[in-house]
C-alpha cells in the first residue's frame, strides 16, 4: 500500500502509556451485558446487505488470497484495476488530510475504493466503500481487554455505505475511547470519532479512476461472470466447491491509473467518483 497507511502504526508510538503497569479493573455484570450489546450491535451495523455486496467481498476475498500466495500485500490501486475490469465503475479515494497547527491532527489520510453500484429497480446508483486496511485503523498499542475481545470481531475488509462507515467508526471510537480511560489515559485528537470519520468522509480528497488497456474499455460485467465471485464458493448443486481456476485476478492484464480528479466539500458529505 501506499507510504501512507503506515501513519497508523507511527501514531501507536505515541499512545504508549510510560511504565504503566495499572491492572485493568474487572467489568461487573452490566458492564458485561453492555460490551455484548455493543457487539451484537457491531455485527449488525457490519453485516452485508444483498448479493451485490456478497458478490464484492467474494473479489476481494480472491483476490486478497491471490496476492497472499504470492508473498505480496495487495494494493488499493491492484483491487481497483481489477473491480475496472470486471466491469465495475470503480475509483481510489485519497483522503488528503493535513493542515495547519491541530487540524492535521483532526484531518487524517487514507486510501481506499468507492464503487458506484447501479439499483436496476430505481435507475439509479450508490457508493460503496471498500476498504482493505480498516481494521488496522483502529489498533491501539495498548488496547484494554474489553476493546480488545471487540477488535477481534472486527473483518480487516469492510464494505458498505457511506452510512454504515458513519455507524460503525463512531461505534468503535466510543469503544476506544473507553479503552483509554480504563487505563487512565485522554485519547488522543486524532482517535476521536470526528478525526477518525475524515478518513472516509474527507473534506479534500482525490479520486483515482483505473482506465483499461482496450480502447473499448471494460465489458460490462454479466450475472454469469459474477456469480464467480460469491464467497464461498458454490456449485450449481448448492455444495461448497473449491475455488475456481483461472479467476479474472489470474488472467487479465488491466490498464494504468490516469485522470486524477481533486474534491472538496464541507462537513461529512461523501463524494461520488
């Protein structure tokens, strides 16, 4: 991924509490009844909606695999190419993040994919966010138990709505933040739920479109070419197969990346590509 996925990590450096060595106190039984609704909550907000969503995480589920089995990390820019050539209208949106004094703090940077998704029955389309790195985004070097158990739940893909992210970021902030407090700490600007919703609700961002090799561009994407794709893989009589060979990640060789086009808005509105 891009040099910038890695300010996570960098900023776990600064959440190190020097030699604490304060033992968590343990939950009592409605502090216990709240982490389990908390987290029946979590799976409900994260559960994908439809077989176009199904359909989506099964490409990134492959192809994940695919780059796994090569001993390389799959890029935003690599998943991009290949949702753009499977027919999918596809771009890369870089949150810019920065700023002057606090406001870097509060503006943060990150890359993930806004698909547009056609609804047949209302002629109309949607944004659906991909994000291969999210759960990452959330790691904290010194993380309590509670948050911890909550963090394990979490898919390190998410897919959904712009709404969803909205739900789920400041479900899991407000998580976080209690993290901090039970080991006596202030989290930190940039892990407050409206810092962190500037990772995929940018006020600047930039959208990358992946162009293909043919001039004819992509082939539109039929129901028989994404059927490969639901996760797990099934048969025609209903039974788990293996994968298939010969996925479009194996064989095809999709065009560059051009047409950077620069975004702005005010407040949380998300852009579409």
């Amino acid at each position: 991924m891009v040099g910038m996925s890695r300010v996570p990590s960098l900023q776990l450096m600064f959440e190190i509490d020097d030699e604490s060595d304060s033992q968590e106190p343990r939950p009592n039984a409605s502090e216990l009844e709240r982490q389990k609704a908390t987290l029946r909550h979590l799976q409900d907000e994260l559960r994908l909606q439809g077989a176009e969503e199904l359909q989506v995480r099964g490409v990134v589920t492959g192809a994940l695999e695919a780059a796994r089995a090569r001993g390389e990390q799959l890029s935003c820019d690599a998943l991009a190419k290949l949702f753009h050539g499977l027919g999918y209208q596809v771009c890369v949106r870089t949150a810019l993040g920065g700023g002057q004094g606090l406001s870097c703090m509060e503006n943060l940077s990150h890359q993930f994919l806004v698909l547009q998704m056609p609804s047949p029955a209302s002629g109309t389309t949607s944004s659906l966010i991909v994000d291969i790195e999210f759960k990452e985004q959330f790691e904290l070097a010194q993380p309590s138990e509670q948050y911890e158990e909550l963090l394990q739940q979490l898919s390190p893909v998410f897919i959904g709505s712009q709404t969803k992210v909205q739900n789920v970021v400041v479900l899991l902030c407000d998580e976080m933040s209690l993290a901090f407090k039970a080991q006596g700490q202030v989290p930190p600007p940039w892990r407050r739920a409206s810092s962190m919703l500037s990772k995929w609700c940018p006020r600047r961002s930039e959208d990358k479109t992946p162009v293909s090799d043919e001039a004819s561009g992509p082939k539109p994407l039929t129901s028989a070419k994404r059927n490969m794709f639901r996760s797990p893989w099934k048969n025609t009589t209903g039974k788990v197969a293996p994968t298939p060979q010969g996925l479009p990640w194996q064989q095809q060789q999709v065009g560059g990346s051009n047409a950077v086009v620069s975004t702005s808005t005010a407040g949380f509105t998300l852009q579409t590509c």
